[in-house]
C-alpha cells in the first residue's frame, strides 16, 4: 500500500472530520442565520450544527449592530455555553459586540475620523460621553475654543456649571485613546476642530494684521474672535506697553479689536495688541537721562522695591537697597500705593525696558550716582530683583506666560 492510499480519506472520514472541526467550544465566535426574533430573545440557525439562542442581557451589543436584527439577518455571536436546558446553545451579543466596538473605536482613531458623541454628564474634570454604546470621557483640556470654559479665577464649581449646560448636546470629536482592557475612551473635540480649522489658518501668517471680537476676558489674557471661526490668545504681556494688573481694565468682552499674528502653532494662535502700537521706551533715552530728576506715582509695592509710574508707558523701580541710607526691611515704611514722589534715575536699559530710580541718591554726591549706572547691577544673594532692573509691563503683568490656556 502505497503513503498516497494510507493518507487518503474515504468520503465518509471526510465528512466526519469535517464535522469535528466545527464543533465550537465556550468563548468562541460563531456565526449564524436568524430563525426568529421575539422580545427578550433571537434564535439562531449555526449552519448545521444546532440552534443556538441569545436572550435578556445578552441581547445588548455595545457596537450597536444587532441593534434591530430580524429573521434571515447572518450575525456573529460569542459561544457562552454548548448546551442549554433546552438543548441549544448558549450565546451571546453582548460578548462578540463588545469586542466589535472596541476594535472599531481602535480604528477609528488610526484613521482620525470625526465622529458624533453624545454628552451624557459633566464633572469637574470634564464631560462624560457616548460614542455609539461605548461611555467615554472629554477632558477638559479637549474642548473646542467655542466651548471651553473660560472662568476667573479657575473656580471649579463655575467651571462645573458651564460645563453641565452642554448635557445632551452632540460634539464632534477625533478619538485619541483606548485602552479596552479597563474600559477607557477618551475622546477629543479640539483635535476635530483643529482639523477643520487647519486650512483657514494656512491662509494666515506671523506677521499679519487681524481684525476681530473679545470673546473672553481672563487673568492671563484676551480671547479675540476672527474670521468667522477662528480664535486667538492676547496674553497680559501682549495687551498694552505699560503695566496691567488685569486684562479687564484695558480689554473687554464684545469690543472689536485689531490684533497683530506673532505665533502660529498649529491650531493655537497668539496675538499682540501693543506690537501694533510703536514702542515707547524707543523714546525713553531722549526724554530720560541718568541723574535726571524726576516725579513719579507709586503703583505697586513688591518685597524688593517700589515699582513707579513716571508717565502712561513708562515705569521704573526703585530697589528695596535704593530708598533709603539706612537698611530698609519693608519698603512700605518708606512709601505707599498712590504715593508722589521725587526719585533720581541711575541706570536706562531701553532695549530691555529697565529704568532704575533712587531716593537714596537725591542726597548722595553726583558722581555716587553715575558710579552705580556705570556699573552693572547683580542680583542680591537673597535672589531679589538686581539694583537697576525694572521689569516691563510684559513681566509685571499678573500672571505668567505658563498661566495660559491649557494644552490635554
């Protein structure tokens, strides 16, 4: 008998083998043709082998697919056990819909597809979501500009009453992680409206002039409007040459406002209100000289010194070491907010904003004055500010540049 004849199978074998195959066993997927569909459960033909049957909490398929099955309708279940009470299988949509969701998501967000997703709650942290069946989450941090939450002060409990407004209202988001083992879905609105922005923005450039509206007034800026959909940043530093205690004083909601473009960084755009304006302290070396005399209000009192206000756009200040021959601990006791005083210039820095004043010169010999303008100034070991540094209105402004918006 030759290895071909030992091999071969008779037709019957075949069949029987065929058979053994396609018997399926607990967890596995099997498909199917729909025989009947009830309320509460749906019989399945498994091609040959049995009925199988899916019934109450089983029905419920998170991808939604078997959402409205009806007779003659081919689907795929998960096989949760060979033999009922009844003598049929035991399956399930909602194993096999599970899976099918979540690979879907998977691909969804290597593609980058926009998709619709419904909002179902909020919590401080931010919006809880339905994408399909499948929950999910939407930070914060991932809200559209037209949604963010724009509150003073960051107070989570105003934060959370803006946020609960958008309950059952439909974003569009890109999904950009998931993770199916602990369930998690985080989805993003502003990386969908990035995309749909990202050719309107290529038509602008560094540099260029906008017009537009104050949407938001903030502690670290303005939110300026333009081009029917587009928002840009003016941070503190960006509204005005001279100092700011906060943005309100000088920008307000729903003002029309032309800006000037100084970044792009993909969708985020940041503006200059001051660059559009000529810069004052250009001037400052013509109208200032050192050992000049000069009358200035007292505008802010930090550890380190007096920051005075000499006209609209130019300040200087007055280091703590500076007011007074005698060791001074609290420059307080030597003047206060809203207070007029004489002071002496010792040192102009044009280029870096800096004016340094003395009252502790006004009676120190003309040339101990020069003396200390020639000689550049160090920081004191304490780390205060140096003797002739004054700081612009970009580092006087209240908050610092990592205080702007968020980037989830």
């Amino acid at each position: 008998m030759t290895q071909t004849q030992i091999t071969q199978l008779s037709p019957f074998e075949q069949l029987l083998k065929e058979q053994s195959r396609a018997i399926p066993k607990a967890g596995d997927l099997i498909e199917g043709t729909i025989v009947a569909v009830s309320k509460n459960e749906v019989l399945i033909d498994l091609e040959g082998y049995r009925i199988g049957t899916v019934r109450g909490p089983q029905l419920h398929d998170e991808s939604g697919e078997y959402a409205n099955v009806k007779v003659g309708d081919h689907v795929t279940a998960t096989v949760l056990d060979l033999e009922n009470e009844l003598g049929q299988v035991e399956l399930s949509f909602q194993h096999a819909g599970h899976k099918r969701a979540w690979d879907k998501l998977r691909e969804l967000m290597k593609l980058g597809t926009i998709i619709p997703a419904t909002i179902v709650s909020a919590n401080k942290g931010g919006l809880l979501v339905r994408v399909g069946n499948t929950s999910g989450f939407l930070p914060v941090s991932q809200l559209s500009v037209d949604h963010y939450p724009r509150v003073d002060g960051g107070d989570k409990n105003r934060i959370l009453e803006k946020l609960n407004r958008f309950t059952n209202q439909v974003f569009e988001v890109k999904v950009i992680d998931v993770q199916e083992q602990s369930e998690k879905l985080i989805v993003s609105e502003r990386a969908a409206w990035d995309e749909r922005q990202k050719k309107i923005i290529e038509g602008f450039a560094v540099g260029d002039t906008v017009e537009g509206t104050v949407t938001g007034v903030v502690d670290f800026g303005a939110f300026i409007g333009f081009n029917g959909g587009l928002e840009g940043l003016v941070h503190i530093s960006e509204l005005a040459w001279q100092r700011i205690d906060h943005p309100r004083d000088v920008i307000h909601v729903g003002e029309t406002i032309k800006a000037k473009i100084i970044s792009i960084d993909g969708s985020k755009i940041s503006l200059s209100i001051k660059r559009l304006i000529d810069d004052p302290w250009k001037e400052a070396a013509e109208r200032y000289t050192v050992g000049q005399l000069v009358t200035g209000k007292i505008i802010k009192i930090n550890p380190f010194g007096l920051f005075v206000e000499l006209d609209e756009n130019i300040h200087g200040l007055a280091h703590i070491s500076e007011l007074a021959n005698t060791p001074v601990t609290n420059p307080e006791s030597i003047a206060h907010i809203g207070d007029t005083r004489e002071f002496k210039i010792i040192s102009i820095d044009a280029l870096e904003h800096r004016l340094g004043l003395s009252i502790r010169a006004l009676t120190e010999p003309a040339s101990f004055a020069e003396g200390a303008s020639a000689t550049k100034a160090e920081p004191v070991e304490s780390g205060e500010a140096p003797l002739d540094t004054v700081v612009s209105s970009d580092a006087l402004a209240s908050t610092p540049e990592s205080a702007q918006e968020p980037t989830v």
